[in-house]
C-alpha cells in the first residue's frame, strides 16, 4: 500500500489530512512543532491519520510539502534521499505578511489585502525551483491552486471539486491521480509542471484559486 506523509500541518497540511480521512485514506503528517502538537488534529480525524515527525512524514512513498515558501529550503535540506519518491507540491511562492509590517499596506501590492506578496520567481515556474530543493524526487503539483476553507470537502453541490494536477513523470502522476479520486476529488491533469504548474500557481495562474465542480 502507498505510504503518505504531509509536511506541514497548517491551513494546506491539515484541510488534506481532513480530506484524506473522510475517505478512509491512511497518512502521517508532521510540522515544526512536533507529533504531541497535533493531537488536537488526529483526535478530530480519526484513526488514519497519525502525527509523526517532519522525518516520519518524510519517508513516506508520497510526500505532500505544506510549507510557506520561505521555509522550503531550511526544511527540505535537512532531508534523507528521495530515491525517485514522489513529492506533492502544494507550495505557492508568496510571502506571508505580518499585518503590522509595511508591506500589509502598500499600495503597490496587489494581494495586500489578502496578507501576501507574490515572491517573483523571474522567468522560472515555481515547482522548477521545489524540484532543485528535491533532487531524485518524482515532483508532482496539487493541492495548491483552491482556498483551504473548500479543500477538506472534495464532494460539493452534489458534485466533485476538480483538483488540477500537473507533473513531468507520467506514473508519479497516475499515483497522485489514484489518492486524489480516492479521497473524492475530480482531478484533472494540466500536463507538464511547467504548463500546469504555471496555469494553476497562485497568485497569477489564470487556474489559481477557481473552484469547479464536475456534476455527474
Ligand atoms: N492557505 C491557503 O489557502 C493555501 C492554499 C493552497 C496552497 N497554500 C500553500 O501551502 C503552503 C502552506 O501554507 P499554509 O497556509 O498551510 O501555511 P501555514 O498555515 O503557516 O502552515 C505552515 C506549516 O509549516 C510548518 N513548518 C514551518 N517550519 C517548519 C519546519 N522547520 N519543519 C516542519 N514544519 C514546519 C508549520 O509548523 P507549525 O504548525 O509547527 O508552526 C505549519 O504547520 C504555502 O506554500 C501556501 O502558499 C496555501
């Protein structure tokens, strides 16, 4: 059976982990805190989902990254080889401000309202970057592109929410597609990391942020 792990138990970490057991669908999710930080959360999940270290969670066969983009370095750097393991993506590259800093305020950023910045990445698309950062890694993008408040229900309006995923590696993104139709979601492939990745990357992605529904 494919072993999951989750990287970060915040807004993304958690409302996956909360998809992932309303289907029955095993995991081990970690953060910076440690597992005894989490019980609160696995009390609320259930049984399939269990805490465990950033390590634990690491080792897994999929590992979902649920990290603010200015961690990813500090955080996948420490980690053991990937051997060709498939890493989920869910990153987007923005900063999140402090309400008090004066980037909050600043007039010329368009998301200061939502509290983030768009970290620009020059010509490069995001996941390219995360791929550096995991090298012999199978990257695979998900989980990124919808606000977390819809994510933790795949089934909606009588219908299934469409997760957009994208990838280089053609059975790393068959494995990512079973656990996403496992857990209820309607996923849809955007091809390559660097199209699909691109059209649904927040803040910019044309895709970024909208929530279909497929109704039977
Ligand atoms: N929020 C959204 O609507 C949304 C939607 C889609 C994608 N995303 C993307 O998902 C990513 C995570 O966003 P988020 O909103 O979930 O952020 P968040 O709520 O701040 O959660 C970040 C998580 O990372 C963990 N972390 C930080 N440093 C760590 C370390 N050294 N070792 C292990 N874990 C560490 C934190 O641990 P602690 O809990 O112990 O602090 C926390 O659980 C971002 O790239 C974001 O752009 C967010």
């Amino acid at each position: 059976m494919t072993t999951i792990g989750i990287i970060g138990s915040g807004a993304l970490g958690s409302n996956v982990a909360r998809a992932l057991a309303k289907a029955g669908i095993r995991a081990t999710i970690s953060n910076s805190r440690g597992p005894t930080s989490l019980s609160a959360l696995i009390e609320e999940t259930g049984p399939t989902i269990t805490a465990g270290t950033v390590e634990e969670a690491a080792s897994a066969d999929v590992v979902l990254i649920a990290l603010r983009w200015v961690d990813l370095k500090q955080v996948l750097s420490k980690l053991p080889a990937w051997n060709n393991r498939i890493i989920i993506d869910g990153t987007n590259p923005v900063e999140f401000l402090d309400s008090q800093s004066p980037d909050a305020n600043d007039s010329a950023n368009p998301l200061a309202a939502y509290g983030i910045k768009a970290i620009d990445l020059g010509n490069q698309y995001s996941s390219a970057l995360v791929q550096d950062l995991v090298p012999g890694a199978r990257v695979v993008k998900a989980f990124n592109h919808l606000g977390v408040e819809v994510l933790a229900e795949p089934q909606a309006s009588g219908g299934q929410r469409v997760q957009f995923y994208s990838g280089d590696d053609s059975a790393a993104k068959g494995e990512v597609r079973k656990i996403l139709e496992t857990a209820g979601y309607f996923p849809v492939d955007l091809g390559t990391l660097e199209v699909g990745g691109r059209l649904a990357s927040l803040p910019f992605g044309p895709l970024a942020a909208i929530n279909f529904i497929k109704i039977q």
